[in-house]
C-alpha cells in the first residue's frame, strides 16, 4: 500500500512539472532569419525545423509587390503566433474562434 501511494506521488509529480510553462524565446525585430533557426527552438528541437522558416520565393530580392504587402513583416507575425501557441500549449482550433 505505501509503494502504490509512492507510485500515485510521483505520477502527480511528473504531471505537475509537465504542466509547467514553457520557455520559448520570441523572435527579435532585426534578425529574423537567426531567431528562426533550431537553436531558438528550446524545448521544441523534435518539431521540423523548415516549419519556421520563411516560404521561398520565386522573385528574389526586395520588390515593390513585397513592400506593398509587407512580407517580412508578416512571416515574422506568423512566427510570433506560432510560438504563442506552442508555448501556452493552445490547440490551434481556438484560433478560429470568433471570441479571438
């Protein structure tokens, strides 16, 4: 009986420190490229890398199509996001909720 209530302790023990928040660095504003890298994922090392880097291009270089639109802007939000909801372990669906 007192191994079993040993076995209880510490499986609630381990579910607590599961449970804790997770410290995920946000990317910077100058340097995207190197806060999008495997290093700055932390605890995420087991997801894929290329899910956090920005979509290739056809057209290289700084057009006015992509000032006009603000790519680097929007790739770095959608990073930000992303991050948002791996670190407070939000499922993506509340995303599409009309209350956010």
């Amino acid at each position: 009986q007192f191994q079993e209530l040993k076995r209880l302790q510490e499986e609630a023990d381990l579910k607590i420190k599961q449970s804790e928040p997770k410290d995920v660095p946000l990317p910077t504003r100058g340097n995207s490229q190197s806060s999008l890298g495997a290093s700055s994922l932390g605890t995420f090392g087991s997801l894929r890398q290329e899910a956090f880097e920005p979509r290739k291009r056809k057209a290289m270089g700084n057009t006015a199509l992509e000032k006009a639109f603000n790519l680097q802007a929007r790739d770095d939000l959608q990073a930000e996001i992303a991050r948002m909801f791996f670190s407070g372990g939000l499922p993506f669906h509340l995303a599409r909720n009309s209350h956010y």
